[in-house]
C-alpha cells in the first residue's frame, strides 16, 4: 500500500467536504454504485475527522 504524505493528506481533508457536497448534488439517484461510493467517501471523512479532529482558530 501507498503512503501518502502531510501535505497532501491535508489537502485531501480540506477539498473532500466541497467533493462530497458536488457529488451528493449531481448524482442520479438509479445510479448505486456511485452512490455507494459518495457514501463511503463521506463515511471516511467522518472517521478521518473523529481521528484527527481540527482545533478552531479564531
């Protein structure tokens, strides 16, 4: 398996909310198989926020 490094896994959590957003917006609804895939997205996306959790900066 890949690494993938800090900068770029930084990037992936900063853009993967707007992917999502898109994708949930613009996918047919017959079509499963890319939802399942928004749905796993989204799934990692909360555990990956669960694991590293953001302080707020004001």
């Amino acid at each position: 398996m890949k690494s993938i490094s800090n900068s770029d896994f930084s990037l992936l959590m900063e853009k993967l909310p707007a992917v999502l957003q898109y994708a949930a917006a613009t996918i047919q609804h017959h079509d499963t198989r890319t939802a399942n895939a928004v749905r796993v997205l989204a799934m990692l996306h909360r555990k990956l926020n669960r694991q590293n959790p953001k302080t707020k900066q004001k």
